[in-house]
C-alpha cells in the first residue's frame, strides 16, 4: 500500500459497483487504500473483503448480521461497527479522503450529507440520493467546495464532455439507454413478464434494484432528474436515445452543433476509475474497445407507450421540490415489493404512474410544501410519508388479489 495512497470509505461495498471499486483498487494498490468498507447484511462477502484489504473498520447496518458475523471481524482483528447511525460517523473520519457513495436506494442520502459537510471529496453512484437531495444537496457541495464526482456511466461520459466547452457553450446533452430486456416487447407483453426475465439485462450486470428500474426505464428517468442537479441544466436541454449496444454514454452538444460523446466497453470499472483519479487518467482495467468488432451502433427514440415512466421524470422537475422525491419513494417501494414477489410486473408498471399522479393527495403528517427545504430531515419527512402512500397503493394490487 502506497504511503500517499487515497484513504477511501466505500459505502456499499459488498453490491455491484462497491465490488467493481474493489476490482479498481486491487489494480492500483499503490494509489487506493479502503479504509471503511460498509454494508448492510451480507456479512459473508464483508468479511472476505476485509481478509483481503486489511481495513481499519467495517460497518454492517442490520443488527442480525452484526450478531452473526461479529465473532469472524474480532478473529479477523477488524473493528465491526453496527448501525446506520454510524454511517454519518465514518464518512467524516479525519484519515478519510474520498468517500465512494455506491448504497443503493435513499438510505444513502444521510451518509452523503454528512461526508460533504465533513469536507470529504464525494464519488457517487448512488442516484437516488442525489434526485430526493436535489439542489439541498448541490448547495451544499458548493458552499463546502468539495469535488462531487459521478460514477453513473451516462454522467461519467457527459462530465468528460463538458470539460471540452464552456458551459454557456452547451445546448443539450444526450444521455443513452440499454433499452433493457424489453427493448422489442410490446406492452401487452410486458404486463405479462417473469421475474426472471426482468432480472436478465442484456448488457449490464447491477444490483436488484437498478436491474428492475433499468427494464421499467425507470432508471432513466432517476437519471434525467440526476443530470439535472448534478449539471445544472434545464429538463429540455436533457435528451435521452436507446443505444442497445450500450457502448456511447452520453453526449454533448455545444452551440456550434458539435457532439461530443464518450465510448468504452459497458463495463462500470473505467466509469469508477475515472471519478477516483479524474480529471487524471490510469492504464486501464477494462479491454480496450474494438468498434470494428462491434459492427454497428443503433439509436433509436424512446417509444412513449412501452416506456411512459420517462416521461414522469420530466413531470417531476416542472413541479415543487419535492416532486422527484415523491417519484422516488413511490418507485423504491414499489420495486421492493416486486422484488419480494409482492406484485407482478405488470401491476409495478401500473401503479408506479397511477400513485405518481395522485401525489397531491397525500394526507398525513406531512404535507407538500412550496418551501425549499434547509435541512434534510424535512427532505426525509417528505420520503417517508410517500413510501406509506405508496404501500397503501399495493394493497389490492398484491398478487394473491389479482392472480
Ligand atoms: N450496478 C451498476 O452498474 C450501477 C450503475 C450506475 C449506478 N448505479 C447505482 O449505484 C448504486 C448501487 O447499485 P448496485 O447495483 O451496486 O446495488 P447493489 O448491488 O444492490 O448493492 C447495494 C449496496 O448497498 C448496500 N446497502 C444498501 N442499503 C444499505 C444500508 N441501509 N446500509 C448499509 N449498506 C446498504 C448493500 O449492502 P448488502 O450487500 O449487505 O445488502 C450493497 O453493498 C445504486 O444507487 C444504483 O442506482 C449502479
């Protein structure tokens, strides 16, 4: 381990991208140093990464997984630390450089507030934070004047772009979808699908929670609301295209009608490199791209009848503030419980829109507010009254009542 190695907290290291971060920092020992590796129950893949890379600490957030694999971490002669509450402790640190955001879903909101108040640099993947803290957290990032990196491939390629031009200089930016497995289904087919079939991306190997979001569209559409934050850009100067072969992953384009876009392999490695040395460049972990061997690109417009859940996104940043983060907790809580075999597709395609629209409705302690909020329990308070309202949605829609 290099003596001026980057002293990283990763949050989420046992899911996709916190192990394709390992793949990254097992190629650069000399650069990288896991300090805290964080996690909430798989245990077992925790303990093997802390064999491996010797960190100072591990978190795992669920109590039965830090009743069961305590034990190993003392043997190990690693410090287990339990409990969410925790997160906002380790992010901060002082032997902490960087902190790599790669949870999944909202619960890393907390932890990325408080690593940019600690003053951390911020490499994230996990865009749900960043489209229910909208621009509370981009002020933030300002105020504090901390880097604020994006891992997302789309959003790695559209930050490389930008660095070409100014940015009054652009006119638009393109991001690119997979289209996901069901790319060529027509809607009656998709009402209709296995979970298995969902969970079968052609190009990309995720979490859970994004596969599904990723065969919805519901992934771009968290993704507009992502660049829209992150790039300070208006809803109409961000355009999404279907490219199957996944290997543009954004686009820009300036006001002299030139596009500038990003190729590589779809593979999240060189998209995870580059937010942790960028705007510097490291030899490779991924192969290198053969376009020859590709043959063809294809991009094709978004059809609106297979995927209207796009357009939802852009409804959500034409209202208040808290419009995506309803978006977001009413999806979140709908693929769980498509994910628990609760609902079937079809009716996790259904109520996604039906309870979006009905989000005036909201009744209960919380209630919508034009206010921009100044901290973030009122953000979190606006979340959890949508998850109820979106619970309350599934009753009648769960699978014993419609099969
Ligand atoms: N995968 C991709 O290619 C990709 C690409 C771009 C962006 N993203 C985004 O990156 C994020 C991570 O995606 P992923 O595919 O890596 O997801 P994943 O495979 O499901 O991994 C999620 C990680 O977060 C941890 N986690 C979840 N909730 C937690 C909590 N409350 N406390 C502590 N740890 C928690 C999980 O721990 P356990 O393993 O213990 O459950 C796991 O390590 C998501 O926001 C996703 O949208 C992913």
């Amino acid at each position: 381990m290099g003596e001026d190695a980057k002293n990283l907290c990763l949050l989420g290291s046992t899911g996709s991208i916190g192990r394709t971060a390992l793949r990254v920092i097992r190629a650069h020992p000399d650069r990288f140093r896991p300090l805290v590796l964080v996690a909430r129950s798989r245990g077992d893949i925790l303990l093997e990464q802390a064999r491996e890379f010797k960190p100072k600490a591990c978190v795992l957030t669920d109590q039965d997984a830090v009743i069961k694999y305590c034990g190993d971490f003392t043997a190990l002669g690693v410090e287990l630390l339990a409990e969410e509450d925790c997160l906002r402790f380790v992010v901060g640190l002082d032997e902490v450089d960087s902190v790599v955001c790669a949870m999944s879903g909202v619960a890393g909101l907390i932890p990325m507030e408080s690593a940019i108040r600690a003053g951390k640099e911020i490499l994230f993947a996990n865009k749900e934070a960043l489209v229910v803290g909208g621009e509370y957290i981009m002020r933030l990032v300002r105020d504090s004047g901390v880097r604020f990196v994006p891992i997302d491939s789309e959003h790695s390629a559209i930050y490389q772009c930008l660095l070409a031009g100014r940015r009054d200089e652009v006119s638009s930016i393109t991001l690119t979808a997979s289209g996901g497995p069901f790319l060529r289904s027509s809607p009656e087919q998709m009402s209709s699908v296995t979970k298995e079939q969902v969970m079968a991306h052609p190009t990309w190997e995720m979490g859970p929670e994004v596969t599904v979001n990723s065969a919805t569209m519901m992934n771009k559409a968290l993704e507009v609301i992502e660049a829209h934050f992150l790039f300070g850009l208006p809803p109409e100067k961000i355009r999404v295209v279907i490219h199957p072969q996944s290997i543009v992953h954004g686009l820009v384009e300036f006001t002299d009608g030139s596009v500038l876009a990003q190729l590589s392999p779809p593979d999240m490695a060189l998209a995870v490199q580059y937010a942790l040395t960028a705007p510097e460049r490291l030899a490779g972990v991924v192969e290198a791209l053969d376009l020859a061997a590709i043959g063809k690109l294809e991009f094709l417009e978004p059809d609106e009848q297979r995927f209207p859940l796009l357009r939802l996104s852009y409804e959500a940043l034409g209202g208040e503030w808290w419009e995506p983060v309803a978006l977001n907790a009413i999806n979140e809580t709908l693929v769980r419980a498509f994910l628990a075999d609760e609902i079937s597709f079809g009716a996790l395609l259904k109520l996604i829109p039906d309870c979006f629209k009905r989000r005036n409705e909201i009744t209960g302690e919380w209630s919508p507010s034009a206010k921009e909020p100044d901290c973030l329990d009122e953000i979190l308070q606006a979340d959890t009254a949508f998850r109820r309202f979106a619970l309350s949605s599934v009753k009648g829609h769960g699978k014993r009542d419609i099969e």
